[in-house]
C-alpha cells in the first residue's frame, strides 16, 4: 500500500514530463499512419509532416497537451500545499488542545447528552486516565449539582453561546472541583439536526479556595476587631495567634466594671442622651483595655465584661486586668469634670482568676467567642459587691499580685450560689507603676 501511494506520488509530480511524453507519442503515431496511408516517404517528411497544415496541427496539440500537462502539474501542486496546510494546521491545533492546561471537551447537546471528546487537562480534571472512561458520562454527571446542570443546558440552548459561568463539578470518585465554563452550541454543517456543546472548563478550585480564606479571614478580623486590639485581631487572621474554635480549659482573669446609679439615671434622661453617654464612656473603656491587651467579651447594658488569658494569654494577665482597673477609675476623674451632676459615670469593678472554659458559643447561623464557667460567675458577683469608684479581687487574684499592689483586706462577702462567705480585696494602688499610667 504504501509503495502504491509513493508511486501515485511521483507520477503526479511529473505532470509537465508526462504531458509531453504523450505529445511525442501522438506526434509518432501521427507520422505512423501517414506513412501507412501515403506509402515512402522522406523520413523528415513523416517526423515534420507532409504539409504545413500537417506540421501546424501537430504544434498546436505539442502546446495544448505541454499546457495541459503545466496546468495540471499546478493544481496538483496546489491542492498538495493545501491538504499539507491543512494537516500541520490540525496537527498544531490537536497538539494544542493535548497540552492546553484548560479542559476542552464535546458533547452532544442536551443534559443527557454523552460525551464526544475531552482533552487530557479535562481528563486529569475528572480524575481519569483515558478518553474512554468519560464515553459514557453525560452532561448531568459532571455537575455536583443537577439545578446547575440543568441551569447551564437551558441557557445554552436558549443563548446559543455563554462565557465564564463559574459552578461547582463533580469528579468520578465523588469530591468536587469549582470550575469556569466558556461554551457554544454547535450544529453539524452536514447533518444540520445534529448539535453539540463545545466547551472549556478552568480548574478555578485554587482560586475560590483563596476566596473562602480570604472570606473566613475577613470574617474573623471583624469578629475579633470587637474583642481585641487591631494589633491582636491581626495576628489572629494571620495565625501568628491560635484561637481554638472548640471548647478548651484556659486560666484567665475576669473582669466586671459596672456603672453604679444607672437605673436611675435612665429614668430621668433621654434614650438618646443614655445612649451616646454610654457610646463615650465605652469608647474611653476599650482603649485601655486594649493597651493591655485584654479581650472584650460583652457589653451588658451598663455593664462591661473583660478577659485576660482567653484568647491570648500573658504571663501577668491578673496585674494587667488590675492596671486597667486603676487606669479606667482614673480615666472617669476626666470623663465627669466637664459633665453636670446627672451625667457623671461612677463604676464598682470586680476581678477574678481561676480556669474557665473559653470557646466559639451560639448556633450555627451566628456564634462568638466567649468564656463560661464558675471564675465569670464569681467575677459578676464580686463586681456586684463593689461600690463607686472601688476595685475589689478575689483572694485567687490577690496570690497572683500582692507584690505589686497596694490592697487591703475587706469583710468577706456572701455571693449567691456560694456556700462559703468569699475573701476578697479592695486595690488601692499600683506599687510598680503608679506614675505611668495612661490616665494618672
């Protein structure tokens, strides 16, 4: 076969050359029937011609049949460079399609509709060797969703043509891809009844994987920008700070600064005026809190609940919850001197340290972090036994700091819940640090 086709090849490569054989051939047979039909003759006379209008007739059919021959040996030429055009553009374009990274795949139309072709980056998509592990999928199969499948069949057929629909697919083992889908319907120049989706898909898993990260990052930056510093919330989005999302036993120091006389002062002034008193006095409460580091748990009406050691935790937490005891008691000196009588703000604090469980707490639709436990109850309690302008600690927390505070023993007070009468501690002053802090 193939010697058949390499003799086929020569022979009409040489059009010209077998033109004028056959015109030197018609060119003898011609003087042979002359000689046949007139007898002896010169034989220049015979190879010429007999008459003029003999040796022109013969010219005439030499040129016609070179012409021929050229002609033929042309288009000959031309459709060869053209089939060989047309085999190296195929060979680069299925090249193309081999090693594209985006998967290009053909299928016939419809959600039912099976599988023609799929590249090698479509196949590598899927989870799948060869071509003829896909022959009998179809359309709906490799959606992980069949709304989306059918969703994408519909618009297709409607639109003729859609671009960068993003959806999530389905492998053959089950786990699932986000891909980007660019798509055309097709119909068969020969068979017009017949049509195809023609289609690329890009592996965008990368990419919505980063989105879901930067997502989640956002999310916990503005849940933890309402707990922490910005400094501290940043080290948590970047994981430079771990915050366990189960439960976990922490030791922290707790924190209840509540305002005394609220109750009365809310039934005498406006909402409005409450409200943006408390907005003021909150303000000036956070930012010492945060400048040492400590987590704001929960504004409770006209109550604020803080936490050292939950969910970063300092070698000195207790000593750090009772400096920004002192400073926001000195900060309050400050806030009322340019307030009327009706507006200033007097605050009783109570601290406690002790383990507690520290985690994410709510439901699934909305959940923040928190800390439950005995230590938080008995905080509230010592902070309820406080009066204006008074900082008391348990003796848990007095252990913790008695070097480094001025404290004097207090009675013992009854807390509700409690079978034994609780000792606790009035803070005077800051031994170490009385001259440096923030509001002093």
């Amino acid at each position: 076969m193939d010697n058949a086709n390499k003799k086929r090849l020569n022979l009409t490569d040489h059009m010209g050359v077998i033109a004028f054989g056959l015109a030197v051939v018609y060119w003898f047979i011609e003087a042979f029937m002359t000689f046949i039909t007139i007898g002896q003759l010169d034989p220049m006379a015979l190879l010429l011609g007999v008459s003029p209008n003999d040796i022109e007739i013969r010219i005439v059919v030499l040129c016609l049949l070179a012409i021929f021959g050229s002609h033929a040996q042309y288009t000959i030429n031309s459709r060869k460079h053209a089939e060989k055009a047309l085999q190296e553009s195929e060979e680069r374009y299925r090249t193309l399609v081999q090693n594209l990274p985006i998967g290009i795949i053909r299928t016939a139309a419809g959600l039912d509709g099976h599988f023609l072709m799929a590249n090698p980056a479509f196949l590598s998509m899927m989870g799948m060797k060869s071509e003829k592990e896909i022959k009998n999928l179809t359309v709906s199969d490799i959606y992980a969703d069949i709304r989306d499948a059918r969703s994408f069949v519909n618009m297709l057929l409607g639109e003729k043509k859609i671009s960068w629909i993003e959806t999530e697919l389905r492998r053959i083992d089950g786990t699932r891809f986000w891909g980007m889908i660019t798509a055309q319907l097709v119909t068969d120049e020969a068979e017009k009844n017949l049509t195809f989706f023609d289609c690329t898909i890009k592996d965008i898993t990368d990419r919505k994987d980063a989105e879901k990260r930067i997502a989640e990052q956002d999310e916990t930056r503005r849940r933890f920008e309402r707990l922490l510093s910005p400094d501290l919330a940043e080290m948590v989005v970047s994981g430079e700070l771990n915050v366990s999302k189960g439960g976990e036993i922490r030791f922290a120091t707790i924190m209840f600064a509540d305002i005394r006389g609220f109750t009365a002062m809310s039934e005498t002034a406006k909402a409005s005026d409450i409200l943006s008193l408390l907005n003021e006095y909150y303000e000036e409460v956070v930012e010492i809190v945060f400048l040492y580091e400590g987590t704001v748990d929960k504004f409770i009406g006209d109550e604020i609940m803080v936490l050292w050691g939950a969910p970063i935790s300092h070698d000195d937490d207790p000593a750090r919850a009772i400096r920004a005891a002192l400073d926001i008691q000195s900060m309050l000196k400050q806030f009322n001197e340019s307030r009327p009588e009706e507006e200033r703000i007097e605050i009783g604090i109570g601290i406690n340290t002790g383990h507690l469980v520290a985690g994410y707490i709510g439901s699934t639709r909305t959940m923040s972090y928190s800390v439950i436990g005995d230590t938080v109850n008995t905080a509230s309690r010592i902070c309820s036994a406080a009066q204006p302008g008074q900082i008391i600690i348990s003796e848990s927390t007095f252990k913790l700091v008695e070097a480094e505070f001025e404290m004097n023993r207090l009675e013992p007070i009854k807390a509700k819940g409690k079978r034994d009468l609780l000792k606790v501690y009035e803070v005077n002053e800051d031994k170490l640090y009385s001259t440096v802090h923030l509001y002093l």
